[in-house]
C-alpha cells in the first residue's frame, strides 16, 4: 500500500523530487500526526482567539463600542486564524521534518512516537516541563538570598575603595 501511495505521489506531483524525499515527507507527516500537532493547532488558534477577543471586555468602552471592537478583532482574527490553520502550515512543517531529518532518522522518531514508550512520553512531558520549572524556580529562588548579600558584600567593598 505504501509503494503504490509513493508511485502515485511521484506520478501526480513531478516536481523533480527524489523517492527519498517524498520518503521522509510521509514520515515526517506520521510523526506530526503522532505528536498530534493538527490537534494542538487548533487548540492554540481557540485559545488565541478566546483571549484575544477577552481583551476587547477589559477595555473601558461603551457597549456599542465594545460591540465594534469585538466584531472588528472577531474579524482580523479569523482572517489571521486562517493563515496558521493545520492546512496552511502542515506543508511547511513537513517539508522542515524532511530537509532536517533523514530517511531513518524520522523512520525511528516515528517508531517510538507510536510505540507505548513515546505514547505515555508525549502524555507526560508538560507535566515533566512544568516540573522542571517549578524545580528551576524553586533553586533560583532559595539561592536568591546568598546571592543577593554577596552582590551586596561586593558592592559595598567597590565603594570603600
């Protein structure tokens, strides 16, 4: 099945592309969909968008006014949701995979994406990165103290000189 996907893409889309190339640009396409990014796109455009329009409620308008506003940003925001939609980008995206990843590179990146291991690692890894910087801060600001009073040490030395 994937032969005859590949011998179709090469007969319909002549574009002076390499097997390899259209290859790594199937890969590369399994690894974002494993990822899940056309979900976390659209995740990212309905929050962009829920935020950007909460903006317009702080503003100290009048109703009428805020109506406008809303309906104006509700208006460039559609347009500029329109130009990172999934369908805009997914090309872009997999032709960045494809020049910056070889054939077996993105072979084994997609293997364990699908495998158990890298289902449960994309699960976990916003909850590691947000322990990782709550562990991060928790250092800097337990150092805090010492650091500041040896600046402070330093400072008063400088201008005793």
């Amino acid at each position: 099945m994937k032969k005859s996907l590949l011998f179709l893409l090469i007969w319909i889309f002549p574009l002076g592309a390499s097997a390899g190339e259209l290859e790594r640009r199937l890969f590369a396409e399994e690894i974002l969909q494993a990822q899940g990014l056309p979900e976390q796109i659209a995740d990212l455009q309905t929050r962009f968008t829920a935020a950007t329009l909460g903006e317009v409620e702080g503003l100290d308008l009048n109703d009428e006014h805020k109506a406008l506003a809303r309906e104006a940003r509700s208006a460039v925001l559609t347009e500029l949701a329109a130009k990172i939609d999934w369908g805009a980008i997914k090309e872009d995206i997999i032709g960045l995979y494809a020049s910056e990843y070889s054939e077996a590179e993105l072979r084994q990146i997609r293997d364990f994406l699908t495998s158990t291991a890298g289902k449960k690692y994309r699960e976990k890894i916003p909850l590691v990165k947000d322990r990782i910087n709550e562990i991060a801060r928790e250092k800097m600001l337990a150092a805090m103290p010492e650091v500041l009073a040896r600046v402070a040490k330093r400072m008063v030395e400088t201008s005793q000189q």
